[in-house]
C-alpha cells in the first residue's frame, strides 16, 4: 500500500510517476481518502455540460466542504488528470478539460461524471481507467462515471503519476490547500496493443 505523507516537506514535484511511459492502457487501482482533518473552503456546484450552477440571482452555487484531494495523471500531463476529490460533483472528473473555455462544450460535457459513485471517505474506491487513443473513460466502483470522452491535444503516450496535493504550513498549523490525504493499493496496468485512432476534429 502506498501511504502519502501530505506533510512532506520535499522540495519540487511530490507526485509518484511511473518509470515507463504508456500509450493505450487500463489502469486498475484502489484508493481511499483518509479521514485526518482536511481544508476547509467553499467549492462549486457543477451541472452536467461541466459549467458552475447558478442559483435563480445569477450567482455561482458553492457549498462549504472539508477537501482533501489528488488524482492520476495520464501520459504525463496534469491537464489529463483523473481527480479524486470531495467535491459534489465526484471524482473521476478531467478538471484540466473541463475548466477549459476553449474546449468544445461536448468535450467538457464529456469529462464531467455522470454520477457521484464515491464511497464515503475512509472506505476503499476503485478505479477502472480507459485509455484509447484520445478517448477516456472511467469507472468508479463499477459505476461508468466517463464515457469515451474525447481529451483534444493529450500525448499519445507517457508516464502515469498519483498526485501528490497540496501542503502544510508549519507556522500556521494549517494546509494551504486540500491535502493528499489519500492512500493506494492494488495498482495493475494492461497495455493495449494496435488500432488506435486519433480524433482530430
């Protein structure tokens, strides 16, 4: 099992990345948020088409929530990276593509979850991650949260990293952003050999 230190104190990129780098694949992993005290602050309601709800005034619907966060970056890039958050959308959202105002809207649409299939914090999720080409697709806890969601402009191979989020200030005694309080276990990769097509729409 992997354990992140959210504390740490190391210096550059905290992520753990794989040595080989991967073109088409299924990653399979287990992962659970664990239930230290986390970074309290206000995130946004997201509908469907992967924009921020707007309540009947025209202003933006944020809730109050303790987060804690980190994610799966896909052939190397951040911007492709499956998040596993608190926030009430679920994880398994492609945040990089999704907060993206030059992405077509069904690209957007596509990267955002279907459904909430999160376990509640402290219990073990697991992912089933698609990579074809430039479609993706995700399952969490057998719940088809993405499906064959076009990612524009991802690298056609690369390596796979868990994210490493967030830090502790020592002086204030508090995160400075939602930590990676998060652990990891029973990791499999299967490459995908031949045919793939790149979408260039």
């Amino acid at each position: 099992m992997i354990d992140y230190d959210a504390r740490s104190e190391g210096k550059g990129d905290k992520c753990l990345w794989t040595d080989k780098s991967y073109r088409d694949f299924i990653l399979r992993i287990d992962w659970r948020l664990k239930k230290d005290p986390g970074f309290v602050h206000r995130v946004a309601m997201i509908g469907p088409d992967g924009n921020t709800k707007k309540g009947p005034d025209g202003k933006e619907e944020t809730v109050e929530i303790e987060d804690v966060d980190s994610g799966i970056y896909l052939r190397g890039s951040d911007k492709s990276q499956v998040n596993i958050w608190m926030w009430p959308v679920g994880s398994g959202e492609v945040y990089g593509y999704r907060t993206d105002s030059k992405m077509p809207p069904d690209v957007r649409a596509g990267v955002t979850p279907k459904k909430n299939a999160d376990r509640p914090r402290g219990e073990w999720n697991t992912f089933e991650i698609t990579m074809k080409g430039d479609r993706l697709s995700v399952k969490l806890n057998g719940e088809e949260v993405i499906q064959n969601a076009r990612l524009p402009g991802v690298p056609k191979q690369g390596p796979i990293a868990l994210q490493h989020h967030g830090s502790f200030d020592v002086k204030t005694g508090k995160w400075t952003g939602p930590p990676s309080l998060v652990q990891f276990r029973n990791i499999s990769i299967k490459e995908l050999k031949g045919g793939t097509l790149y979408d260039r729409k």
